[in-house]
C-alpha cells in the first residue's frame, strides 16, 4: 500500500504539471483511489493509534471513516463558502494526513472545510510549503487539543477565547449535545467515585485508587 500510495502522489504530481491551468480553473479533476488510503488495514492502523475513538468527538467507534485533516479534492475556507476545484492532491495518501473520524464529524461537520488564518499564504500546489498556513483547525496527533480547548463541567471552551480553540469546536461539533449527554452521564458517575472514595477510604487507599481512576480514563 505505501508503494501504491507513492505511485498514485507521484502520478497526481506528474498530471498537474502537465495540465495546471485545466485543474486550477475546474475543468480537469484528480481521480483518488479510496482501496489505497481507505484500506481496511490503514483504517485499523489509525484506529488503534487513536484508542478507538474519533479524532474530534473521541467517541468510541467500531467503523469509522478514514479522514483527510487537509482535503483532498478541494476545501472550503468557511462554511458555506466558495469550495475551491482543486484540495491538497499530493497529500491523500499521506500518512501524517490522515486520520481515524467517526462518519458524523466527518461527513455532516467536518466535511471539506479547512479554514487558515490567512488565505492568502494557503499551499494550491505541491510546489508550495504546507508549513507557511497556520490553520484553524487543531490536528489532534500533531499537536496537544488540552493546550487550546478545557472543559467546564461538561461543556467544551477555547482557552482563554483563542481563535483556533473555537473554530475547532464549532465547525468540528464537539459542542453538540448528544456529546453532552454522553459526558454528563460519565461525568456523574465519576464525580459519585470521587466524593464516596473521598469520604471513606483512608487517604493512601484514596490516592491509589485515584492513580487507577486516571490511568482508566486516558484508556
């Protein structure tokens, strides 16, 4: 698979060089092959790095969809935007985009959108550097969400009100309530633990229990 995914880059590569102009204007298309990027083995490669659990809602899922962080046959800057005729082509059978999603933040939230800071340094070819965009969107394996998005209670919030924690939130879904539901019983639950270990257990017993608590929530 990693030989074919390099012979399909290199073939989408070698097609824009040839006809630029017919791609960028929408009058030519890149054909993708999902048997490579969405074989069932890169599927459950990603989904036993993610535990499981979807890359935004980090809801356990047993299916999934393979997901592209930066898309692949075009974006949108926002929601309901202009989508553009060509996405990050050179970039769907890279390993470091992709992701484990669950069908919900994939196809009704996340959809095609990848919005930047500022557009106007967005890579349109492999010709450009992808690390000159700062994108809006967190990349959950790349890069820590706990330093952008905590939690009050049950509810998701952008630290300090920062641009990229909200834009994730929003367009991701992750404030849904349906996720709030499922967080309000596991948070109830735990907070029960908490204030009956807390009240009857001797504070060493307390502390190991505590140890195993956390250890099974980062599960």
């Amino acid at each position: 698979l990693l030989h074919a995914g390099q012979e399909a880059t290199e073939n989408n590569i070698n097609q824009f060089e040839q006809f630029s102009a017919e791609y960028l204007s929408g009058e030519r298309k890149f054909e993708f092959e999902h048997a490579i990027y969405g074989d069932e083995s890169v599927k459950e490669s990603l989904r036993h790095a993610q535990h499981g659990k979807c890359c935004f809602c980090e809801r356990k899922e047993e299916i999934g969809d393979v997901e592209h962080y930066r898309p692949k046959s075009g974006y949108r800057q926002q929601r309901g935007g202009k989508r553009s005729q060509t996405g990050y082509y050179w970039l769907a059978y890279d390993w470091d985009n992709l992701l484990f999603c669950c069908p919900k933040c994939n196809r009704r939230y996340k959809e095609n959108l990848f919005p930047l800071l500022d557009p106007s340094k967005r890579a349109v070819s492999h010709h450009d550097d992808i690390r000159n965009e700062e994108p809006l969107f967190i990349h959950p394996a790349d890069e820590n969400p706990e330093e952008f998005i905590e939690y009050k209670g049950i509810h998701p919030r952008a630290i300090n009100g920062n641009i990229r924690g909200m834009t994730t939130i929003r367009e991701t879904g992750i404030d849904r309530p349906f996720l709030d539901e499922r967080r309000f019983a596991l948070y109830t639950i735990l907070k029960q633990i908490y204030f009956l270990l807390r009240s009857s257990l001797e504070s060493e017993k307390r502390l190991q229990l505590q140890q195993l608590l956390d250890e099974a929530a980062e599960e």
